[in-house]
C-alpha cells in the first residue's frame, strides 16, 4: 500500500466524519447551509477513498465516472452551503436551482459518456484529472460547476469576514486556498502533495464551518434576550 493510498484514505475517513457532525447539526436545526455542507463533505469523502481505491487497485471505468462527478459536484455543494450561509434562502436557492441542473446534466452526461481504457491503465492508480475521458464533452461541465462554487465559497467568506470580521470567515477561505493549490501543484507536476493539501483544506473549511454556525448561535440567542 502506498503513501498515498494511506493519505486518500484518512482523509476520506476524516471527512466522513466532519459530514457526519454537519449533519447532526442540520438534523437539530434544518439550516439549508448545513444539509449542502455536509453533503459536500460526504462527495470529498467518497472522492477521497476513491483515490485510495485507485492507488491500490488502478481506475475502473465506473470508479473513475463516479469519482469525476463526484469531485465536481462537491465544489459546487459548498458553494451552495455558502449561498444559504451568508446571502440567505433567496439567494440559496437560485444557486441551487442553476448549479442543480448544470450537475444533473453533468451526471446524464458521464452516465453516457465512453472513457478511454488506456489513459485509465496509463495512470496506474495515480491522478487522472479529466484526461480519461474518450469524449471531452463531460470535461466541459467540470468548470461549469467547480468555477461558480469556488467563487461562491471564496466570495462568501470574504463577505462574511467583511460584516463581521468573524474568523470563521478565513478559515474558509484558507481552505479553499490550500485545496486550489493542492489541485494547481497536481497540474504543474506534483501529485504528491494533494493528499495532504486535501486534508488540510477539508479540516479547515469543517473548522470555518462550525465557527459560522457557533457565531450563529450566539447571534440568535442574544436577539431572543433581548426581546
């Protein structure tokens, strides 16, 4: 087993987790930020383990659908989380309606889309981006979806820091930082350091989260002692 068999698979793990916790906190509360946070969370912890798989067992066809979708789809699930988070329910749910069907269409897509065996094999279990499709018209819905959700997420913690100079503000933004530059070294040549920039920046992005939803709290309750 590999060093990064070992590091896909505790961060997989851990963010597992983390969309475990979040997901209490929506069953108590019913916030719509939470249920896309810990929904994001979830699609980085099968992302994750699917590239333990990956380096222990090579890419399949079907892993590697799955794993593309879900690598996707995860940005944009934060983006949405942070959409409900800072801009409100409105706002929500607009994001959520234009980046819902861009993913469904994405999904349909990749569903149907034939990969290319030999980019697979030629991998060797190692990162892959989108270069195994045989059909580049599922790689077209990829920015489509990370692009738009990395602003969201970017943008709503500098929105958040800037009303409330709250640090949970740059937490989230120093996880969306570490997790760009982890997939920015993979495309320059060193594949070795995203696992770790993926631990980090999912624990960062978790901690940002939970200090939101604490600040929150605190907002509330205050409002009703004061009443």
């Amino acid at each position: 087993m590999t060093a990064a068999a070992v590091l896909h698979g505790v961060a997989g793990l851990v963010a597992s987790f983390f969309a475990y916790d979040v997901w209490r906190g929506y069953a108590r509360h019913r916030a719509p930020s939470a249920f896309w946070w810990g929904a994001a969370l979830a699609l980085f912890a099968f992302s994750a383990l699917a590239d333990a798989v990956a380096s222990i067992a090579g890419w399949s066809p079907w892993l590697y659908r799955l794993w593309y979708v879900a690598a996707a789809w995860l940005v944009a699930a934060f983006g949405i989380g942070s959409a409900y988070l800072v801009l409100g329910r409105r706002a929500g749910h607009a994001v959520l309606a234009v980046l819902g069907l861009v993913g469904l269409a994405m999904l349909w897509s990749a569903l149907r889309a034939p990969v290319d065996a030999a980019a697979l094999a030629a991998a060797m279990g190692g990162t892959i981006g989108g270069e195994g499709w045989a059909d580049p018209a599922v790689r077209r819905f990829s920015p489509m979806l990370t692009v738009p959700g990395s602003l969201m997420l970017l943008g709503g913690a500098a929105v958040a820091w800037a009303r409330t100079r709250h640090a949970y503000g740059l937490w989230i933004a120093g996880g969306t930082v570490v997790l760009a530059g982890g997939g920015a070294l993979t495309r320059l040549g060193l594949p070795q350091v995203l696992p770790l920039a993926n631990l980090l920046g999912v624990w960062l992005l978790y901690r940002g989260h939970r200090l939101a939803r604490e600040a929150k709290g605190r907002r509330q309750r205050g409002e009703h002692a004061s009443v």
